[in-house]
C-alpha cells in the first residue's frame, strides 16, 4: 500500500486547513525527528513558510487578516517558535534560529505595515517581540552566542523602531517603548554579561547603547516629551549608567572606557539641555543633574577613584569641568540665570 511520507504528509495538512480561505499559501519543509508545526491562517493574500531541520523543534503559527507573511527556520534541536499576527495589513515577521533551545516569540496585534525580525545562532538564547496598535513598526533583534536574552515591547507607537544586537553570553537586552510616536531605541551589545535597558514614552525620541566588555550595565528611561536624544557608550568591565530625560529636545551622550566607572545623570523638568560625559580610567564617579533650561555641562575625568558632583537648576547655564588624574572631588552647584564655571583639576 502506498503511503505518504511524514514530510508531504505535513505539507498536504497545512494545505488542507485553507481550503476555505483566499489566495492563502503555506509552505512547510522538515527533515529529521520529532519537529512539530501548526499553522492557521484566515483572511485573505496570507502567506507563510517554515523550514525545520534537526530533532524536537516546535513551530505555532497563527496569522487573521489580509497580506501578513511569516516565514521561519530553525536548524538544531528544542528550538520553539511562537508567531502570531492578528488583524492588520502586509505584516511580516521573519525568524531564524540555529542551535539548540532557542525559544523566539512574536507578537503583533492590529498593526498595520509592521515589521519583526528575529535572528538566534547558538544556545538557549530567548527573544520576545511584542508590536501593538502599531503602524509602520519596526523591530529587529541579532543574538549570537549562548544564554543570551532580548526583548521589544512598542505599544500604540507609529513608525517605531526597536533595534538589539547581542554577541556573547549571558547579555540582556530590553527595549520598550509605549505610545511613543516615531521613537527609536536601539542596544548593542559585544562580550558577556552585560545588561542595557531602554525605555522610552516621549515621542521622536531616540536612545542608543553601546556596551563592549564584561558586566556593563546601562538603563535609560525617556518619559514625557519630544525629540529627546540619549547616547551611551561603554568599553571595558563592570561600568554602569543610569540617565533619565524629561522635556523637549534634550541631549545626552555619555562614554565610559575602562572599569568599574558610575555615572548618573537626569535631565528634568526643561528644555534644550545638553549633558557630555566622557570618563577614561577605573572607578570614577559622576553625578549630574540638570532643571531648566538651556542647561550646558560637559565633564571629562581621566584616571583613577575621581568624583563628581554637579547640579544646574535655572536656566542658561554652562560649567565645564575636567579631572586628571587620581583621587580628586569636585562638587558643583548653578542655581539661577546665564552663570558660567570652569573647573580643571591635575
């Protein structure tokens, strides 16, 4: 008696839940054992593909709507993926696993336009992509190396982008936006260990963090406002930063090279403030805080066990402040109008 291979078998089954639908296509290829898939898709123009290649991977596919497309592939063992595509116009989302037990989840609900990404290379890596009420979103996630995990969240965000590219162990990345309108928050991360968080509500905002090294840690948060822009870039081991920005068009860029450096730095309450921090040593501190307008501060520290302290609360005033080379404090305190200070310390 003739019968059909497990491969065909699962193509003809997938086919065979469309037979209602319209213009609808499926594509389904596994080779190995115990691969398992579910695809169920309504509407109309819906397209998917699924490539499985390995022992024990899992794919559940769910697409309603018109013009969505998925398309999959996972090489190795335990890998599962979880897609699912409700409402919403010419969505797509594209994954690609290689490794072991990797798990890659998304997500996108009555976005219209959207795009997901997802790339894993290794083991036990995870990624969570959450896109909802969005049109014109984007998201975009790289994992390369073991024990990696990411997520990205936008919530009633149109034309956002939220970008994480990790290579190493161990990493952590998070980015999220919530009604924040053409936003983009992007973290990269090179080594292990590291943690980068972004979190955005203002709209036509931007954060970026960049981490090369070991157990750096960065959060920034951007809450209430626009066009506000926030840089970080740290290089080498156990260097942290947490900034946070209120207000319209502020900036912020910060860079730690070397170890163990901390640095704190808020921007509320105003408009048109910049921040520029630039540390070169181990174990230096600073701490910024900004409240005005049209704030100006630029800090450089260079050695070893530096600290500062600065703080501008008013509105037009500017203090540059420098430290080289070990054990020096400097404490700082603007309070008023159009006030100018210069400090270096050898």
């Amino acid at each position: 008696m003739y019968s059909l291979k497990p491969v065909a078998f699962a193509v003809l089954a997938v086919m065979a839940s469309q037979a209602f639908a319209e213009s609808n296509t499926a594509d389904l290829a596994q080779k190995g054992s115990v691969n398992s898939a579910s695809i169920d898709q309504s509407g109309t123009s819906i397209g998917a593909v699924l490539t499985q290649d390995g022992s024990n991977n899992t794919a559940d596919y769910t697409q309603s709507g018109s013009a969505n497309h998925a398309d999959a592939t996972q090489f190795g063992a335990s890998n599962k993926l979880t897609v699912s595509q409700k409402q919403g116009s010419a969505n797509t989302i594209e994954a690609n696993q290689n490794g072991d037990v990797n798990t890659a989840g998304f997500y996108q609900h009555y976005s219209n336009d959207s795009t997901t990404q997802i790339t894993q290379s290794g083991s036990q890596n995870g990624s969570s992509s959450y896109q909802y009420y969005t049109d014109t979103a984007q998201a975009s996630v790289d994992q390369n190396g073991d024990h990696n995990s990411s997520t990205t969240y936008q919530y009633n965000t149109v034309l956002g982008s939220a970008t994480v590219e990790q290579t190493g162990n161990f990493n952590k990345g998070k980015v999220k936006q919530i009604g924040a309108e053409a936003s983009s928050g992007t973290v990269a991360q090179d080594g292990n260990f590291n943690q980068a968080e972004v979190y955005q509500e203002a709209s036509w905002s931007s954060a970026t963090v960049n981490q090369d090294g070991n157990y750096n840690i960065a959060k920034t948060s951007q809450i209430e406002g626009s066009e506000n822009t926030v840089t970080v870039r740290q290089t080498g081991d156990d260097n942290t930063a947490d900034l946070k920005q209120t207000g319209v068009l502020n900036q912020m860029t910060v860079t730690e090279a070397g170890n163990a450096n901390d640095v704190t730095a808020s921007q509320t309450g105003g408009n048109m403030n910049d921040i520029s921090v630039t540390v070169n040593g181990d174990l230096n501190e600073l701490e910024i805080t900004q409240v005005g307008n049209d704030q100006n501060l630029t800090a450089h520290q260079n050695g070893y066990w530096n600290e500062m302290t600065a703080t501008q609360a008013g509105n037009a005033n500017a203090l540059t402040a420098s430290q080289y080379g070990r054990e020096n404090l400097t404490t700082v305190s603007q309070a008023g109008n159009g006030n100018i200070a210069n400090i270096t310390q050898r």
